[in-house]
C-alpha cells in the first residue's frame, strides 16, 4: 500500500507542475478580481456554500512581492474565495494571504504548489516537496451554515525519505482534538495546531 501511495505522490507532481506552465484561462467573470501586479496560478469552480451557485477558488500570485531576511517570498499568493449571490454578480468574501506556500517554498523540489480541488461546500489545497526528505500537506475547508463561513476540517502531512520511502510517516489533523475552530481568513499553517501538536512544516 505505501508503495501505491509513494508511486502516487511521485507521479502526481509532474502533471501539476506541468499544468502551472500553461497559460491559465481564467473565466471574464473572474478576471477582475486579478489584482494590479499579480496574475492567477488557480481557479477553480464549485458551488463552496451550498446555495446552488457557481463560485470560485482563486489563487493569484504577487509578480513583486516582499522578501524576508532569508530572500524568501513573504505573503506571495493571496487565496480568494469568490461567492455568487442572489443577482449573479460574484464577491470576494473570504481572504487568506498565509495558506498558499511561496514559489521557493518547496526545497530543491522546486514550486511545491500542487493546486486546489473544489467541491459543494468544500475544497482542499495541496502541496509536495523537499528533497532527500519530501513532504505532502493537504488542508480541507468546508463550508460551515452555522457560521456561513469555511473552516478547517482536515489536515493530512506525509513525508519519507527518498532513501527509504517505505517508511513514510502519515498524520492527520482534525478538530477539537488537534486545533480549534479555524477560519479560512484566519488560519496560518505554521501556527494552528494546538501546543501538543505543533511539529511544524518541513
């Protein structure tokens, strides 16, 4: 089975990259909320709040943005989450500048953007890489009524070592037991888990 999952993350990386360098078609309905000095790496459709309307998953990405102390990418690439209402006209209602990992964030591995799935009332962001050591993060929002907003329900992290993929260690996160109720604007994915639970990400 861990060979079947291994052969999996090693494949679905090359369609994803390759993907990334193709001219992304972004729907006219979309294209206004590609803000001045970004362009768009994602945009994916599904009705996220259950109303029986189309939205939209956006990740953009800032052409010029800051760099830390280690020449690094700070908040890169701002994850939108455009909802339809009732006049069919979308909004940007939720915004997250901290989820999407730099382009240089994936180690000699390189971009570790491997995209985002879109559902009713849920989506799911990816990302892989590393080097002798490669890692796999997957964080689920799904769409909350009571709080009409997305929250965290799910986050899976594997890693191994290229040396010894059969050992591949695999945690998942859920609430209450490993974070609290997190917002889709709030959450941060080197500071959500609870103090028992912090590892951090590779």
């Amino acid at each position: 089975m861990r060979a079947v999952v291994l052969c999996l993350l090693l494949s679905c990386s090359a369609p994803a990259a390759a993907a990334r360098q193709d001219e992304l078609k972004v729907p006219a309905e979309v294209l206004p909320f590609v803000e001045a000095g970004t362009k768009a790496i994602a945009v994916e459709a599904a009705d996220l709040n259950g109303d029986g309307r189309g939205d939209f998953v956006l990740v953009l990405e800032r052409e010029n943005p800051a760099k830390d102390e280690n020449d690094f990418p700070v908040n890169q690439r701002p994850l939108l989450l455009l909802v339809r209402g009732a006049d069919g006209r979308l909004s940007a209602v939720k915004r997250n500048e901290r989820l999407v990992m730099c382009s240089r964030c994936g180690g000699v591995f390189g971009d570790p953007f491997e995209g985002v799935t879109a559902k009713r009332n849920t989506f799911t962001v990816d990302f892989y890489g590393g080097s002798n050591w490669r890692w796999k993060y997957e964080y689920t929002f799904n769409y909350s009524r009571v709080d009409k907003s997305w929250q965290l329900v799910r986050t899976e992290e594997i890693s191994y070592h290229t040396s010894d993929p059969d050992k591949m260690k695999t945690r998942v996160y859920t609430p209450p037991r490993d974070y609290g109720k997190i917002d889709i604007a709030d959450f941060d994915p080197e500071n959500y888990k609870r103090p028992a639970r912090r590892k951090g990400r590779r």
